[in-house]
C-alpha cells in the first residue's frame, strides 16, 4: 500500500497542474481574448489573489482546528466546482469581464483554504526528512505546471472548453489523492482555541521569532514586484513587445518552471543547506538583478533565457523560505504558521498586481520589470543588512535560539 506521501504528492501535484493551465488560461482569457487594458488586467490578476489576502489566516486556523486533510479536500472540490463554472460561461459563449471576475474570486476562495491545509499537512507526512520533502513537493509543483503550460499553449489549436475540462479533472483526481491519505492531518486533541484567539496565537509565534519575521518581509516584497511583475507586466510585454499568443504566454511559465525545477533537482543532489537564510537573501539579490535584465532583453529568445534563470533564482529561493518556516513552526500551530507564510506572499500580491499594472501604463512593460527589480533589490540589501538571516543555520530547532539576531 503506498505511503501517506505518495498521496499527497498526488493531491498536491493535481492542484499545481490544474493551477499551470489556469495560469495560462486566465491571462490569455484576459490579456489576449478579452482584450483588457493594462489596469484591468491588473485588477483581473489582483481578484483572484485578493480572498487569500481576506481569509487565508482563517483558512490555516481551521486547517489546525479540524485537520489539514479535511480542510483541503472541501477547498479542492470547491475548485472543481469553480472550473466548472468557468467551462459553463466560455462554452456558452457568455465570455465577459464582470462574468472572469467571479471565476477569479471563487478559485481565490480555494485557495485560501487549500494552500495553508496542504503546507500544515506536509510535514505530517515528510517521514522525518522535512527539506527533502520541501523540495519532492516543489518538484512535483513546478514539474506539473509546466506540463499545464503545455496543456493551455493548444488553446489556440483546441479550443479553450477542452483545457478548462483537463484543469477540473486534474482538480478531481488531487481531491481523491488526499482522501487517501488515512494517517496525518487529523485535529489536536486539545480543545480548540475561538478563531480570533487561534490566529493571534499564530501572529504572535510568526513574529516572535526574527528569522520567520524576516522571512515574512522579504515574502511581501517578492509578491509586490516578483509576482506582479510576473502574473500582470510579463503577459502585457508579450502582447504588445513581442506581439505574442497562448503558446508564447506558455512558453514564457514553461522556462521560468524549468529553471524552478532545476535548481531543485540539483538542490536534492547537494543534500539540506544548512545556510538556509544566507542561500534566500542571496537567490533573491540575484533574481532581482536577473529581472532587471530581462527589462532590456533585445529579443523574445534572450528575454526566455532571462526568464529560465530567473527561475533558477527563484527554486532556492522558494525551498529555503519554506523550510525555514516549516522547521521552526510549533507542531500545534504549524497551519497557522504556514498560512501567514501564505498570506504574506498572497496578502501583497493584489496590492503588487495593481501597481504593476500602473507601472506598465505610465512607463512600458519593460521599464515596469527594472523598476519593480531595483525595488526587491533595495528590499533584499535592507533585510539582509539589518537582521540575523544571513547567519541563520537551519534543520534543527537549534536555530530558534535567535535573539542575539533579533531586528
């Protein structure tokens, strides 16, 4: 019979193919069938991160409250029923702006809930190796998404009904995944604690600890002007610099992916970096200098190469962040500590979609990416400089003894 963590790699894995079409789809929906302007766009990107921002600290409170496993299957067939929403308005032909919206909000909904479920559920079934299992569980990610990029890239050769019926299949498949998973994810004996007292319990666990704070604000930073450079500039960029289509936009996720999963194969090669905070602040200087050149790329090859080792810079990135949270989360609370993980990364993402969108109206997608990577720069030098994450050493709780660090 097969291990806990085979399910939920299954469970996982379905979410982030389902989650690579949508990636595609929704920005190709907006960007190039819909035809929106730069703010719209923008606005379009921001609804569907926006609930995470409203409930995702809710969503990790019941994830700790009634077990993670519980939590995830009801979100994921919350997707499911969100897809099929959006095949029902584009197969009949009721395609508008108002109606996408609606579709973003309620997989943001999903995922609000499904996120801190899945992160609160992994370390009950890492079998002690929980930077190893960091990384399969990222591999699993950003392999499948860029199979999901490949799936929505022949929008344009079979139509769009036939990926958004893939995206839901994927989505049923992951939800019978986790309810496999019969040890693991189940509540606390203990009583409880009300909701407001539950997450101010994780918000004072998440900041008491320098290192987790630290974490938090480079997170901010990353998803004001790494993701909304991603999710809003870059798709404008392809549209109207390199007069691209759904397979470009593919193309595009498809090399920043494979860098992701590259830097995690060799990751998994090397063995657990013990040097988990001085391996983030150095991936993120790096991105944000990778960024920059993509801005001033000459052409549609070079700008794909920035973007793969871009990628590259965001797989250490990504693992080390994770990991660090993970190994420092008290068991009892550790879906709430994920979720403010979560939440530091999806609460900014609709304020960093917006001012994207703004950037690129006033100064041009490509001046947008070098604005928003001189920003993480400055951001990444701040963090480092003031605080003990540069000498943090991780895999063992001895690394809670930070106060000599503190900011």
């Amino acid at each position: 019979m097969a291990r806990p963590l085979h399910y939920y790699l299954v469970g996982t894995g379905s979410w982030f193919l389902a989650y690579g079409i949508q990636s595609v789809m929704f920005a190709w929906l907006v960007t190039m069938v819909l035809r929106e302007s730069p703010e719209r766009v923008g606005f379009a990107q921001m609804a569907l991160l926006l609930p995470g921002t409203l409930l995702i600290l809710v969503g990790g409170s019941y994830a700790d409250r009634f077990g993670g496993r519980k939590v995830v299957i009801l979100a994921q067939s919350f997707a499911v029923f969100a897809s099929g929403y959006l095949l029902f308005i584009v197969a009949s032909d009721r395609l508008t702006y108002p109606l996408i919206i609606v579709y973003a909000v309620l997989m943001g909904l999903a995922q609000a809930f499904a996120t801190p479920a899945r992160d609160g559920l992994l370390n009950e079934v890492a079998e002690g190796r929980l930077q190893r299992t960091v990384m399969l569980t990222s591999i699993m990610q950003f392999g499948l998404q860029m199979i999901g990029f490949l799936v929505a890239s022949q929008s344009d050769r079979f139509g769009p009904e036939l990926i958004i019926g893939s995206q839901m299949l994927a989505l049923l498949i992951g939800v019978f995944g986790f309810l496999r998973i019969r040890a693991g994810g189940r509540p606390s004996v203990l009583a409880p604690p009300r909701l407001f007292r539950s997450v101010v319990e994780g918000a004072k666990t998440v900041f008491g600890s320098p290192s987790m704070r630290m974490v938090m604000i480079q997170n901010v930073a990353m998803a004001m002007f790494f993701m909304g450079s991603y999710i809003v500039t870059m798709p404008i960029l392809v549209r109207e610099v390199f007069s691209g289509s759904a397979q470009d936009l593919a193309f595009m996720n498809g090399a920043n992916s494979l860098g992701l999963v590259a830097t995690i194969l060799l990751l998994l090669r090397l063995g657990d970096v013990q040097r988990q905070g001085r391996a983030l602040l150095l991936a993120q200087g790096l991105g944000a200098l990778v960024l920059a050149g993509a801005g001033v790329a000459p052409s549609y090859l070079l700008w794909v190469v920035a973007l793969f080792v871009w990628g590259i810079c965001g797989g250490a990135a990504m693992t080390m962040s994770r990991t660090i949270m993970q190994e420092q989360a008290p068991e009892a609370q550790r879906g709430r500590v994920m979720s403010f993980y979560s939440f530091s990364f999806m609460g900014a993402g609709p304020v960093g979609a917006l001012i994207c969108g703004y950037l690129v109206e006033l100064f041009g997608p490509q001046s947008a990416l070098m604005i928003a990577a001189a920003s993480m720069l400055v951001v990444i030098l701040v963090v480092g400089a003031g605080s003990g994450l540069w000498r943090l050493e991780g895999h063992t709780h001895q690394a809670l003894n930070e106060a000599s660090d503190g900011v």
